[in-house]
C-alpha cells in the first residue's frame, strides 16, 4: 500500500512540475482517441470526422487547463509551492556563491 501511495505521490509531484507537458499529452491523447473513434463510424465525411476530433481535443484540453489551474490554485493556498521556489531559490544562490 506504501509504494503504491509513493507511486501516486510521485506521479502528483511531476504533474505539478510539468503542467504543460501534462496538458499536451492529454490533448495529443485525446485528438488521437477521437480520431480512432471517428474512423470507426462509417457514415461520416472525412472533413466532419477531424472536426469532431478537433472538437473532442479542445474540450479536453480546456479541462486539463482548468484541472491545472485547480492544482496551482491549491498549491498557492497551501504554501507547496512556496516551498518549491524557496528551494529553487535557494539552490540558486548556493551556485552563485560558488563562482
């Protein structure tokens, strides 16, 4: 149950780190279920059938943005991310005293 919950938690923390990367995975995931979805439906035009994938992908993709807005929201609210820059920070600084 532990390596699972770790599995999660680390899984979380690289969405956190790659909100974009995460958003254009699902997006390029999403255009290419609706397309394959698409295909399988015989009595469409091939013009109307990549509108509906066009359609389907950006439907997901503003959910993923709007899920990625939740997580930076909640991140600001409980000092997370705060944390995280202060670190970034203050990896930073350590390298500049080195040079």
């Amino acid at each position: 149950m532990s390596s699972e919950n770790s599995k999660i938690a680390s899984l979380r923390e690289w969405v956190i780190e790659h909100k974009l990367r995460t958003v254009g995975c699902l997006w390029l995931s999403g255009i290419t279920g609706s397309i394959a979805y698409n295909w399988s439906q015989p009595n469409m035009k091939t013009s109307v059938k990549i509108i509906h994938a066009r359609l389907h992908a950006q439907a997901l993709t503003l959910a993923a943005l709007a899920g990625a807005a939740i997580v930076e929201y909640y991140d600001h609210k409980s000092g997370a991310k705060a944390e995280r820059v202060a670190k970034f920070l203050n990896l930073d600084a350590h390298q500049n005293h080195k040079d």
